[in-house]
C-alpha cells in the first residue's frame, strides 16, 4: 500500500474530507488556503483563496457545488467548488470552530468559540438559492452553556444537531426549538472528532483521553470503545468493512525527535465488532490530527501536524482479510 504524499499546505493540517462521490478530497490547515485534490491521482485542482487566519473545520455540500469554512478569522464562508470564488461570508464575534451542511443543502450550521467573554454558539442559517438573497443573520441561534463545543453534526434527516464538547459530553440539540434535549459524559477530556456512519444511526468520536468511542445516536449508549495509550485526534468508520482507523499522537508541542523514529503517529486499524487492534499505518512525521475513508471504503486520507496528506489505498489482500468467526458466517 504506497501512499500518494500530497504537500498543499505551510502549516499543520485540521481536517480532509472526501465529497460524496469520493473524486474530490478537500483539505484545511492552520494556513488560510483550502485546497481542493483529485482524490485518485492526488491532483491539486486549486485554492480557495480569501481566509486570513487558521481555518479549523470544513464541509461540502451533497451535490459538491458548495464548501462551507470555519476559521479563526472569525468568519464561515461558503465557495463556489468548480471556479473556487467566494460566494458568501457570515461574520462572527469569535473564532469559528465547526461547519456542517444539512441533508438536502438547505440549511447549514456553524459554531463559534467561546472566547474574550463571548459565548459559544451554535448557528443555523437557511441557504438561498439566489446568493443575491441571503442573508447574514442567523434563521437561530442557541447558546452553549458550560463547556463549548468542539465539533458539531446533523443527526438523520435533520431532527437533531449533535454537538461534542471540551469537556468530554456529547449534546443533542433540537433544530427546531433551540433547546437541548439530550446530554451524555462518556470521555473524560476533549473531544476531537465527530464522525457519522453512512446510515448517521451511529457515531463515532475521538477524543484526548486516549480513546475512540461508537455511539448509537438514538439512544446516545455506547455500543464499542477502542482504548489507546495516547491522545486520539481523530476516527472514522469505513463505509462497507467492519473496521475503523484511530489517529493521533502526543500533543505537538511535546513530541520529540524520539517520538517518530518509535512509531507513535501511525493510523491504527481496529476491528468495529471485536474492538481488536489489526494493523498500522507509518509514515506521518508528527500527531496525526485528521482522518477520512473515501465512500467506497477502498482507501482513505490523513492529514498530520507535519502539513502533509496521505492519500492510502487498500491492496486486494485488504478486502479478503476476516476472522474465523467472520469466516464461519459467510
């Protein structure tokens, strides 16, 4: 399994994701560019040029005509895909931590930091299909209390926004009221990732406290936990094996030379059901701190604190690989 080394970026990564046809895989770092790739041949497409600090989190749209980015610029601002022009900004008080398209690209959500006083905040803003007409209010605001919010999602069929927090909780939110209905503290420190299967009726989530763990979003009970011995930034569920991968490492500003010649930043396979550690993946110089599975589970990428992406695909031994109770059932 060689890896397509893909350097875009001058500084650390903060997240990759795949669009819904797995052709384009989107990328944003700690400098204020994101970049678009041909996910197959690793292919810079181009830029998107207007941010003016970090940008923390991104999401396309279902039909890949729109990018939605947070940055701490202190604006969400939406791009044209196929031309990479701006096409609208919404201004915010505080840095903005997390962006996420609804299902149908009707609505979208952004959530703001809480900083110099200001609170965390949840937005949700309905999306015009004439630009000329949109507005940069919010259509509702709701207020984190306690602890903010890290990284956020729309639950199946928009019925619920499920927000992950610093201090460890996960919070369901009602869309249509504002309240929030729901709260669960399975972690014990931040949470890093939030990342929803195929069907959303299930999540997975990474945090610093050296541990992944599947929800059921119904029901918020945990149905499997991966223990690791290091902080995990970041997991993701394959869409078509029973596997997931883990990636993290020691915080950046403590890793030594040492640290990558033992091997600690490599993207860890673990079993979904058996919840067993099957393999790992090499190759990043520093924490790993972003990980995506292309939609037909045939590879995925990582983003490192090192500013590359690698881009995996699976050899054929990958998809004959079971155990012997998998074996025994098919």
């Amino acid at each position: 399994m060689r890896p397509i080394l893909l350097q875009g970026h001058e500084r650390s990564l903060t997240r990759v994701k795949y669009n819904r046809d797995g052709d384009l895989l989107f990328s944003v770092s700690k400098d204020n560019k994101p970049n678009v790739w041909w996910s197959h041949t690793g292919e810079r497409l181009g830029t998107f040029n207007g941010h003016n600090g970090a940008i923390w989190d991104l999401d396309v749209s279902y039909d890949s005509t729109k990018l939605l980015t947070g940055s701490a610029d202190n604006t969400c601002r939406m791009w044209d895909v196929s031309n990479g022009k701006e096409l609208f900004q919404w201004e915010t008080e505080t840095a903005v931590r997390a962006v996420a398209w609804a299902m149908g690209d009707q609505q979208m959500l952004f959530v703001t930091d809480a900083t110099m006083g200001k609170k965390c905040e949840i937005h949700i803003i309905n999306i015009e299909e004439d630009m000329n007409e949109q507005s940069p209010d919010a259509d509702m605001i709701m207020t984190v209390t306690g602890s903010k919010a890290t990284v956020a999602g729309w639950g199946n069929l928009n019925k619920a926004i499920y927000t992950g927090h610093e201090d460890g909780s996960i919070q369901v939110w009602d869309p249509e009221s504002g309240e929030r209905n729901r709260m669960v503290k399975m972690h014990s420190g931040p949470i890093q990732d939030l990342q929803f299967s195929k069907d959303r009726s299930h999540f997975i989530t990474a945090s610093k406290d050296h541990s992944a763990q599947i929800f059921d979003a119904k029901t918020l009970k945990v149905m499997k936990k991966y223990q690791t011995e290091r902080p995990v930034n970041s997991a993701a569920l394959s869409p078509n094996r029973p596997h997931i991968i883990l990636g993290g490492g020691q915080e950046a500003m403590s890793v030594t030379t040492t640290s990558a010649r033992q091997g600690k930043f490599e993207v860890r396979f673990f079993h979904l059901v058996f919840e067993e550690e099957l393999g790992r993946v090499k190759g990043h110089f520093g924490p790993i701190n972003t990980l995506a599975f292309s939609p037909d589970g045939r590879g995925f990428a990582s983003g490192g604190e090192d500013g590359y992406i690698r881009l995996h695909f699976f050899d054929e031994d990958y998809y004959t690989f079971a155990y012997e109770e998998e074996k025994i059932q098919q």
